[in-house]
C-alpha cells in the first residue's frame, strides 16, 4: 500500500514570519492488496540499488499490505540472462551512445555492449523520470517459468504492464534509426545523399547537431538470431504484426482460463474493439486478469508475429 507523506507550516502574513515544527502524518489509500515491489511498503525484503536492477538466483516472495502473498519465479543463466522475474527501477532509457555513427565505435567490446543492452532490456517505458512506482519486476519468457504463485487461491483483478525499452525502441523505431526513412520498407538506412544520416537520440532533450547520429540497438544476446530487428507498425509488409501477452490462470494444477494483452499490434489484428489499434504501447497500462478466474498461479508467455526480446515489464497486481 502507498504510503504518502506531507509536511505541513504555517506562516503568518506581512514582515513576521513564525515557523512551527514540521508534522508528518501518514494516510493510507484505499488499495491494500496491491502487491508492489517496494521496500518501504513492506512488500519486498530485496534492495534494489537506485535506477538500477537485480537478477535473482532463486524465487522470492512479494506481499500486498493488508492480505495476498504471491511467490515471483526466478533464477539466473550462465549466459549473463535471467528466468522468470528481476527486479529493477530504470526506465525511460534511450538508444546508448555506444552505439552510434558518429560517437561510437566499429569495435564495442563485448562487456560494454552487454552492459548497454541490459540498461534496456532491464528499464520500462513508462514515459517518466524517476518511475513513479519505483521498483518494478522484469519478466523474461521462456516456456512457461515466467510465473508467480499465490499463498492460497485468490482472483487477480489487474496487473499493470509496460514494454522494457528494448522492445520499445525496437518496435517504434527499428534496430537502426537515422533520418533516412524508406517509405516502402519502413527501414531507416545509415546514409542520406552519401553522408550519415544522422538524427537526435530519442528520449535525449538536447538538441544540439553535434549530438546526431545514427542509433543501433545493442543485440548482445542475438535475440534476433543474426537478423536486425526492423520497425514493426508502420511496415506496409507487416500488415499482420502484433506482439500479445498472454496470461494463463491454474488452481491446484488445473487450467482455469486466460487471457490476452497487445502490447503492440497494427490495425485489423486484434479482435473488437481492439481492431482498429496501429499503436506500441508506451507507459503503464492495467490489464484485466479477471477472466481468469480464482487462481494460485498465473504463467505468462509471449505470441509475437515479430523477432522480440522476450522481456516484459509487470507491477501492481491487484489481488481480491
């Protein structure tokens, strides 16, 4: 539950100015049983370092503030990725600098280009700076360990869920993005009238030339098995393109139902009233989990027509 803190003065009016000591008061809102991930909400005994993330090695459990504890799957692989659910407070993060003509290098050593895709795939989108719910958790589907558990059943009303930033700039602008936009294949090429078609870094405020480049995404984990990822919606080619969520509820090892969230789709996709949606979705969104019915595990997979990062980002899930 948030807790919400205010301080409160009192000042008197014309050249006398008398301070009285400051008050702080606590005021509970009325969402005791959504279960977050932070610490001073007394839901999560893991520290997670400021605008930074942590990769667990084995399950750990999350609590709502008046009932409901749900146990997040996780555990790490050798190859630097994790399974299930991390932990993390970055977002709003940009294409790295690493990565770029004319400020990067032809020659990224293998640590930096880990650690530039990582600062992606481990932050939401939530169009924000800081993230206003502070620690979220990072899912990373891999046949069916993206799950969490519950104490006893229970109904998950929502969950909010947001892209991961690699994905983001994936679907909205491609692996390369530059200002030279082929109008048939919706790809950005790295040259404009023989020069480098160079362009402001998204998310970057400053607009100073000097500063263009051209963007690549850092695909250290080759999510895109040696093939660059292209920009999804907009691509006449594409005409079928979605990336869907998937949840799929179970009591005591029982199907009880599912249900499905586009994160990203073109028009003419989805079922109504989704249809007519050409969109990426950018920032939180709830995701109605209902439907599911009374549950003590929800497994969540990824149905993409597209080549994605598995990862996707979840907070706030609301148990009943």
């Amino acid at each position: 539950m948030k807790i919400l803190k205010y301080t409160l003065g009192l000042v008197l009016a014309g050249f006398l100015a008398v301070s009285c000591e400051d008050q702080v008061h606590d005021s509970k809102l009325a969402f005791p049983n959504d279960v977050t991930f932070n610490e001073e909400e007394n839901s999560l005994d893991i520290q997670v370092p400021e605008l930074d993330f942590v990769q667990l090695d084995a399950p750990f459990t999350a609590r709502a503030y008046e009932y409901g504890t749900i146990t997040m799957n996780a555990k790490k692989k050798a190859d630097g990725t994790h399974v299930g659910f991390a932990l993390s407070n970055k977002n709003y993060r940009s294409y790295p600098w690493c990565n770029s003509k004319p400020h990067g290098s032809d020659n990224v050593p293998a640590s930096v280009l880990k650690e530039a895709t990582d600062t992606l795939l481990y932050s939401c989108y939530s169009g924000s700076y800081p993230n206003q719910l502070k620690n979220f958790a990072v899912a990373r589907v891999e046949g069916e360990e993206a799950y969490f558990t519950i104490d006893k059943p229970r109904q998950v009303e929502h969950v909010l869920i947001s892209h991961c930033t690699f994905n983001f700039l994936a679907l909205s602008y491609g692996s390369v993005y530059s200002s030279n936009l082929d109008s048939k294949t919706q790809v950005y090429l790295e040259e404009k009238d023989g020069k480098l078609a160079t362009v402001r870094n998204p998310n970057i405020p400053d607009n100073a030339s000097s500063k263009y480049g051209v963007w690549y995404l850092p695909d250290y984990y080759d999510f895109g098995e040696g093939e660059p990822f292209v920009r999804m919606l907009s691509n006449p080619n594409k005409a079928k393109a979605y990336v869907k969520l998937i949840a799929t509820g179970y009591n005591g090892g029982t199907k009880t139902g599912t249900a499905e969230f586009y994160v990203a789709v073109r028009t003419g996709v989805a079922p109504a009233p989704y249809d007519k949606w050409n969109m990426v979705q950018g920032g939180w969104a709830p995701w109605d989990l209902k439907a599911l019915g009374t549950v003590d595990k929800v497994v969540f997979t990824i149905d993409s027509s597209e080549k994605i990062a598995p990862y996707f980002c979840i907070d706030g899930i609301r148990l009943k």
